[in-house]
C-alpha cells in the first residue's frame, strides 16, 4: 500500500531544465544513457513495482541497485520516517538514539540470535564494508584480505580493494590494500592461508554484481572453516542478497556458514532511506570496546534512517509470503527467454528475486536494456560482467506485471539483436 501521490503534489520542473542542469554539473554520460532510458523524461513518482515518469508514462522497476525490495513508498516506511522527522530528525550524537538501539536489538535477534551480537550502522553498503574490514584488520593486526574472484562489495578504496573488477580497480590501482581474489576451488581459502596470513575472508553468498552467481554452500561451510582455523575473521556480504532478497534473511547463516559478520544494505531502508549494518560478534566488534572513537561517522545511526529500518523489518514476513510465487514466476521467465533468443542468451539463472540473463555479447545486453527501458521495462547490467542483465523485482510484482516484464524483455532482445547485427 502506498500513500497516493497527490497527496505531496510535488513540484515538477520541465524535463529540459532537469536535463539541462543534469548535463551539465553532473556525469553526462551517465545522465545522456538516463534520458535515452526515459525517453526523454525523468523520474517522478515510485509506485510499488513502478515508477512514474515527468512525461506521465509508467516503467516497471526491475533494476534500482536492488534497493525498493518492498516496492516503492511503502506506506509503513515513510509513516515511519514522517514520525521521525517531526521528533528526532537527527541525532545529537551525544545522547543515545532511541532508533538506533531499537534496530540493533532488532537485527541481533533477527540475523543470527546468540552469535552476531553487536551492531554498527552506516549508509551505504560500502561503510558496512570499510568497517568490518577494519575491524578485522585491527583486531588480527594483519593487514591483508581474502575475497572472491567475480566479487563485488563497493567502491570506496577499501571497499574498492575487495571488488574484483579490473576496469575500476585500475586507476587507483596503486593504492588499493593487500587482497587475494580467490577462485571457486575448494582449496581456494587453505592454500592462500599456508601462503600468507590474511584478517578477513569476505564473499557474497549469491554474487550480484559478478553476474547472479550463487557459491555453493559447501564450498562456503569449508572456506569458513578453513578461514577461522587460519585466526581469520569470516565477513559476509549479503548487502544486495539478504534480508529475503534470495530466500532467507541471511543466505550464509541459513546455510550454516558461521560467518563472523554479515553486511546489510539497500533494501534495509525500506527502500525509502539510506542504511547499512554490520551485524557482527563481539570478538570482531573488539576493537569498538577498546577505542569507541577508533570507528565512526557524522551519520551513523541517522534517526530516520533507523525508523525506515524498523519499520522495514517489519515487512519481511510479507516478503516471505510472496517470495515463493513471485520467484516461481521469475525463474519461469527467464527460462522461457533463454529458450526463445537461444542465440543471443547463453545462459540464465535465478536464485529468489536475483535473476540473471547472460548474453553471448556484452554489446547486445546494453542494446537490451536500452529497448527494454523503451518499452517500459527498467533493468541493469551486472557491473562486473556487462553481458549478464540483471533482474531484481520488488516483491509486491504481481503476475500481470511480471508476464508484461517478460514480454517486453523479449521484445527488447529481438530489437537488440537486430540493432546488433545491423551495425556489426
Ligand atoms: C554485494 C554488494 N556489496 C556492496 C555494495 C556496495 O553498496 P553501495 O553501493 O551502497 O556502497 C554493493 C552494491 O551494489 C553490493 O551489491
């Protein structure tokens, strides 16, 4: 449910004026590929699985970094945060926060109730990352890291000297810390140990921006115990998988990985604040009782932000209920595209509501995002791998929405491949 829009009457500047001021201050070329996808119009209006444009048009939201989980403007969320912003808009720091506590405690009893204890909040994904990293690096005093090959966990430098993404990495190359990127072999973890020692293993249960991929919890359970025999700290990443992204709250710790922390992000503001944790044990959050000052941030712990949280807590039983229909339907579709572009999809997989559609060329994958986006169809190209789409519905699709997402996909694949071979 979700507040109707006239209610706020927002102002709505004309298109050319946004474009004008957006091409020019900020990245044009990014700006230049958002007004081809709107057709010339911009965003307006988030409406559970849609979005409205300034041009009135609607566009089914399948992309938005993983974010609206629980759709747009979730009625609860943003009542949530109206609250907040009438009495606590934001901290004095000094003080304790009131929402602050009340989701910590929330997610300790949520994500791995008894072992994953202690809490730190920041607002993108990144902090959640920067932190645990530091903390493990701190509390091993071993600054090297471990992670995985096809991984992604940001873009700030330390974030940054995770990912696995040579295109990004390159730049800044030189100033990025000590990281082995593991390949998915069983010895991966053991080996690298006997070769150096190392602070932290981290890894993405279902690797997103690498492309849908999903690490075998086998594999998984015996990285993380070779990591911890090895005096290393377990970190996983489930910011774009968790909270019921793929299934369960945390994909690793339903799966009996034990990790030492597990990052949460995007939709963990309902999709209406900015918000990232790092739920973690008290050996790694060590170095926060030596030194509380050794770790923060002007915002941490944002009063609204922590409203939006709680009240996105409270929406996961609701995404458990649709999760398996809604899933069942996505996977359906994507194999059914595959099996009607066999020549241009070379392979499709899908874990809850992380689908992944992998080209055989890179260049036809954005011309598919281009005329899905003009058909009405909002998708995004894995960051890592830029020849797998990556679809991410919000829960609250329904079955009409999702079939017109499929035809407008297989619309937009054909008019990629001709578009393709016209100009190869
Ligand atoms: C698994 C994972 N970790 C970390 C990040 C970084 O999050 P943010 O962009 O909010 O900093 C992302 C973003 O896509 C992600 O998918």
């Amino acid at each position: 449910m979700t507040v109707a829009p006239e209610e706020f009457a927002p102002p709505v500047p004309p298109a050319s004026e946004v474009f004008a001021d957006a091409l020019a201050h900020l990245v044009s070329d990014t700006v230049e590929r958002q007004r081809i996808l709107g057709s010339g119009a911009f965003e307006a209006i988030g409406e559970g699985a849609e979005v409205r444009l300034s041009s009135g048009r609607t566009m089914l939201d399948f992309g938005s970094y993983a974010v609206p989980l629980f759709g747009h403007r979730p009625a609860t969320v943003t009542r949530a945060v109206r609250a907040a912003l009438e009495t606590l808009p934001t901290s004095t720091r000094l003080l304790t926060n009131p929402y602050a506590a009340a989701l910590a405690a929330r997610l300790a009893a949520l994500v791995d109730p008894g072992r994953l204890d202690k809490v730190s909040f920041g607002l993108n994904g990144a902090d959640a990352v920067e932190t645990a990293l530091k903390l493990a690096i701190a509390r091993t005093g071993t600054p090297s890291a471990l992670a995985v090959q096809g991984g992604f966990h940001g873009k700030s430098m330390g974030a940054l000297a995770l990912t696995h993404d040579p295109l990004r990495r390159g730049p800044v190359r030189g100033f990025l810390g000590d990281v082995r990127h593991l390949p998915l072999e069983p010895d991966a973890v053991a080996r690298a140990a006997r070769e150096a020692p190392f602070a932290a293993l981290i890894f993405e249960p279902v690797q997103g921006e690498g492309g849908g991929r999903a690490i075998p919890p086998e594999l998984l359970r015996r990285w993380s115990a070779d990591a911890h025999a090895a005096g290393a700290f377990v970190l996983a990443d489930e910011i774009q998988c968790g909270l019921r992204r793929c299934g369960p709250v945390s994909v690793s710790v339903s799966e009996g990985v034990r990790p030492d922390a597990v990052l949460l992000g995007k939709p963990l503001g309902g999709g209406v604040m900015p918000l990232s944790a790092v739920v973690g044990t008290r050996e790694l959050f060590a170095p926060l009782a030596a030194d509380p000052y050794f770790h923060t941030a002007t915002f941490g712990g944002h009063p609204a932000s922590c409203a939006a949280g709680l009240a996105a807590l409270d929406l996961l039983d609701t995404v458990a209920e649709s999760l398996p229909a809604v899933a069942a339907r996505l996977a359906a579709g994507v194999a059914a595209l595959a099996a009607s572009r066999p020549g241009s999809v070379v392979g499709v997989r899908s874990t809850g509501l992380l689908a992944a559609v992998e080209f055989g060329d890179a260049t036809v994958a954005g011309l598919a995002v281009l005329e899905a986006g003009r058909r009405g169809l909002l998708v995004g190209q894995s960051l890592s791998r830029p020849a797998v789409l990556k679809l991410l519905p919000p829960a609250v699709t329904d079955a009409a929405q999702m079939d017109r997402a499929f035809a407008i996909l297989d619309a937009g694949c054909r008019a990629a491949e001709r578009r393709a071979a016209r100009s190869g």
